[in-house]
C-alpha cells in the first residue's frame, strides 16, 4: 500500500524564501547607512552654504532672507584676496615639488630599495602618523638648528630664511603633501606588470623612451590621485602654515581663522564656500583634462 505525498511546501522553498527577504533587508540596512554617512559629512557644508548667502548681520542658521553681500566683502577685501591667492600658490608649487619627489621615491623604494623597503616606507608615511603640530614645531627648531649649523661651517645666512619664510612654508606643506602623492603612486607600480617594460627595452626603447612611453602612462593615475590630493590638502593646511608662515603674509585658512576671532558675519562662510569652490574645480578640472574614469577600482 502506498502513501500520498505530502502537499504541505517544501523546506527548502521556505528557507530560500527566507534568505531572500533577509538579503534584502540586509541591503535596505547597508543604503540606509550609507546615506546617513554622506549626510552626516555633507550637512555641515551645506549650512555653511546656505549661511553664505544669509541677508542677516550675523552669521546664523537658518538664514533670515537671500543676500550675496558677503561675497561681494570678501572679494573686495584686499587681506582675503591676497590669502587667497597666495594660498594657491603655495599648494601649486608644493603639489608640483611633491609630486616630482614622490614619483622619483615611489621608483625607488618599490624597485631597488630591497630589504629597506618597508622601513623607508615608515619613514615616509611618519608625516601621516604624528599630528601636524608635532611635525610643525619639529620643523620649526629644525629651522632654528640649520641656521646655527649653517653660520657655524662659515655658511652666512639671513635670519629667518628658513623660519618665517616661504621657503620653510613650502618645505613643510611638501613634507605633508609627499605621503599622499607617493601612497598613490607605489599603489599602481605594486600592481605593475614588467613585462611591458621589458617588451619595450627588447625593441630597442632606452631607458628614458621606456619610462615616458611606458611606465608614466601606466602609473598616471596614481600620479594624478596623489597630485590632486596634494593640491586639496596643502590648500588647507592649517597648523604648518600657523607656525611656519612669514611676517605680514597669511594663508586662507589663517587670514579665516584670524577673522573670526574678531568677527561673526557670514563673509566667514562666504570664505568657506569659496574654499569648497576651489576643491570642486580642482577635481572637476582634472577630469576634463587627464579624466579620473581610471581612478575607480
């Protein structure tokens, strides 16, 4: 005698069913949290935005009406302007300086440093790992012992040429800058294939054809994430330039920091907002440029 089967659903369907529904929760979950990181980050620029074009006296939230006064102090303050453009030009030079530095290291330390290589690794990411106004105070008796060192060999040198100058500014901005351009680069020559390389030199290519027609085009994008990164960072540095900067000269983020002390109008978020300004160009210039499509992993 044999027995009907059983009509009741299978296990199996249940347990699929299950896992489904707990994927997608686990899906809803992760977008969930991520979009509340990005408004956690994204918040506070977005009130100093919307308090840049405040119509009120006094910098508050949410604005009392639409103005673009604000902008129009800061443009025509000759203190913000100069800041501002001298700002750039220090995180040019020390993007270009530690980018040139960081291709060359990155060269080395990846190829022929041998068993040297992880500790010349640390020693270049030390900047990363101790706080900034560690590194700027270092820098600044490091300053104060070269020119002794300097007058002693019989070298004469004017007081302060490294310290309250902008030579020693832009040292300390590119010894900042230099771990990002050269994380960025080692990256793409530890994925290098060399056999490329070795294809070119076997036509014929000398050693600089082979590196220019070659290698930089392969590592370019890690020469430009670096590059980029410097540019933004150096932009902003903050305790570097407090202590190293020159008399009677300021970068944005001290001329910024010096205003509000004494101020609270919105031409301070009008600053901020043409900070984030800057940033935005610096990124969306290099994509029309060089692209960042081969940047995405």
């Amino acid at each position: 005698m044999t027995t009907a089967p059983d009509p009741s659903p299978i296990p199996n369907e249940s347990a699929a069913a299950r896992g489904r529904l707990q994927r997608k929760a686990g899906h809803v979950l992760y977008l969930a949290v991520v979009v509340l990181v990005y408004v956690y980050l994204l918040t506070p620029l977005v009130i100093v935005v919307l308090a840049s074009v405040n119509a009120g006296e006094f910098l508050t939230f949410p604005p009392q009406g639409f103005s673009l006064r604000w902008y129009v102090a800061f443009f025509e303050s000759e203190a913000f302007m100069g800041s501002l453009f001298f700002s750039l030009r220090v995180a040019f030079f020390a993007t270009i300086i530690s980018t040139a530095l960081g291709v060359t290291v990155a060269l080395y330390v990846v190829r022929f440093a041998g068993r040297w290589r992880e500790r010349l690794r640390l020693f270049i990411l030390l900047p990363l790992l101790l706080p900034e106004i560690l590194t700027a105070i270092a820098l600044l008796f490091f300053y104060y012992n070269a020119e002794a060192l300097l007058r002693t060999l019989g070298i004469e040198v004017a007081s302060g040429v490294f310290r309250n100058s902008v030579l020693g500014l832009l040292i300390g901005h590119v010894l900042i800058t230099l771990p990002f351009v050269f994380l960025g680069i080692s990256a793409s020559l530890y994925n290098f294939d060399h056999s490329l390389e070795e294809a070119a030199r076997s036509l014929g290519a000398s050693r600089l054809t082979t590196f220019r027609r070659v290698t930089l085009p392969i590592i370019k994008p890690g020469i430009i994430a670096g590059a980029l990164l410097a540019f933004i960072i150096s932009f902003d540095l903050f305790n570097i330039s407090l202590l190293l900067k020159g008399i009677g000269v300021a970068t944005l983020p001290i001329q910024l920091f010096d205003y509000v002390r004494w101020e609270y109008d919105p031409t301070a978020a009008a600053v901020a907002t043409v900070s984030i300004v800057i940033t935005v160009i610096a990124i969306l210039v290099t994509e029309k440029l060089v692209g960042l499509r081969s940047l995405r992993f």
